[in-house]
C-alpha cells in the first residue's frame, strides 16, 4: 500500500511511519526533509508545507492514504488545504488525528473548537474516514524532564486530578491499522490508557522507576497560565487552562474501550511507558 503521512517527525507520525515501513511504501510530508533524514524516519521524505497549497498535490501524487497530523488551531487553514490536495491526488481514505475532548460539550475551549471544526471537514470531505480520538500522551511529561533532573521536581496546575493519559505507542498501532484495514473505515476510536493517573500519581511512579525521590509542587493558576504565555500565544495559553479545569472537575478520567478495538489489547499503563523513557529523566 502507497501511504502518505503528515507528522511524520513528530511523536505519534514517527512511531507509524516505523511500524508501517516494512511493508508499506511511505511518502512523509514535511518542511525540513533533511530533518526527516537526520532523525531517521523511515520512508520517502517530501518537501510540503501545509501553508501552501501548491506544494501538497504533487507530495501526495501517488498514494493511497494518509495520515492527517495538524498542529495550529491558529492556522485552520491547513486542513481544508490538504484534505483538497488529498482530493485532487486521489486518496481514497483519510485518518485523521483527533482528539477525545470533541465528544465532551462542556469543552468550549478554542483548541477543542478546532478540533471539531477539523473533523467536520474530513466528514464532508467525500473521502473514506477514520477518526483516532486519544486522550492526552503520556509522553507529554517528558516536558518535566529538565526540572527532574535538576532538582528532583515537577511543578503542575491541579496536581491530583486524573487524566486517562494513553502511551504514544498506543495511538500509533491503532493510527497504522485505520491507514491499512478496511475494517476501520466510517469508525471513530477513543483512545485512552487503562486507568486514570494524576500528575501527583505520575510524579510517585516516576520517583520509582528512578530509584530517587522526586516531587510533586503545586502551582497556581496565575502561575500556570503565565507558564503557558510564555511559551504560546495568550488564546493557546487560555485554552490549555480551561482544559486543566475541566480536568479538575474530572472530565477527563473515563476509561474507553478504543486502543482494544483498534489494535486487539489492552493500553499500556503510565509506568510501563516510564520504564521505557526512564533514561530522558537522568535514570
């Protein structure tokens, strides 16, 4: 099978371009091929970017699927740009990396907004579907790294409300079996771990794994919300503290059946992930 992947440098298009490489060919779309080349992702690397249109339809020529990875809920050009550039080349199916907040009405925050307006448009898109749905990646603590290895610490907002948070791995399989298996056109999967952990849960395990102490500080809003500005624009940085919210308020603990129906077992628990990442923690 001829597959097309966006995101193939980041943390989940990685992991599938990876386990698709074997037996499929792989056309990776991205800015920097040179990068795609320095961190040996598998397949072909094809300039594209997803800001202009004219450099989509002829990364695309040629293949039959594709794996839609966006980033910028600033930007929501980009996936009107390539699921028409996925039309015009041929593509028959289309995956499309969501998120699980869409199916939760209380989510009102610009990022979950995207989302669902991004959904709606592969839905419309007259192309074959499926929609991968994950809850946050447990790789999303590795931003923890720097502060654990440097003085034992790990700063969060809301510090013991749980999050299903589902392993990157996880999402990947399920990602290479919607581009590959007719089975999974027309589905949407909600892709969680197999129970949920707060990030005081995750600190506790961490410290484990490490065989070191490691703790838990709590910040507060402003505190957080001054974090996130300082690394995103203020409507990214807004929308992730109504979403540290609602996770207070538990919206974010439902276990789903997802990664079992997509991939055939069970999810992978946080400290099974840790164990396999200990070494970015100064193991």
């Amino acid at each position: 099978m001829r597959i097309a992947l966006t995101g193939a440098t980041g943390t989940v298009g990685s992991q599938v371009a990876r386990l698709l490489a074997p037996h499929h060919h792989l056309r990776c779309l991205t800015r920097s091929p040179e990068r795609a080349t320095r961190l040996g992702v598998p397949g072909l690397a094809v300039e594209a970017d997803l800001d202009d249109p004219a450099s989509l339809p002829r990364a695309l020529t040629g293949t039959d699927t594709l794996l839609m990875v966006t980033f910028d809920p600033l930007r929501d050009a980009h996936d009107a740009h390539l699921l028409a550039a996925a039309r015009s080349s041929g593509i028959r199916h289309v995956v499309k990396l969501s998120a699980l907040a869409v199916t939760d009405p209380r989510a009102q925050d610009l990022i979950t907004r995207w989302q669902r307006a991004c959904e709606e448009r592969v839905r419309a898109s007259g192309m074959s579907w499926t929609l991968l749905r994950p809850r946050a990646f447990m790789s999303n603590c590795l931003s923890w790294a720097g502060t654990v290895r440097d003085g034992g610490v790990v700063r969060t907002l809301h510090g013991g409300s749980p999050n299903t948070c589902v392993a990157p791995e996880d999402v990947a399989a399920a990602a290479a079996r919607a581009l590959t298996s007719p089975k999974c056109a027309g589905r949407t999967y909600a892709l969680t771990g197999p129970e949920p952990v707060s990030a005081r849960e995750q600190v506790a395990q961490l410290a484990e794994v490490l065989g070191r102490p490691v703790r838990h500080e709590e910040l507060t809003e402003t505190q957080a919300l001054d974090a996130w500005r300082s690394r995103y624009p203020a409507e990214l940085a807004q929308a992730l503290l109504e979403s540290a919210d609602r996770q207070a308020r538990g919206a974010k603990s439902e276990v789903c059946g997802g990664v079992r129906e997509a991939i055939g077992r069970e999810p992978g628990t946080f400290r099974a992930w840790m164990r396999r990442h200990a070494s970015a923690f100064g193991a």
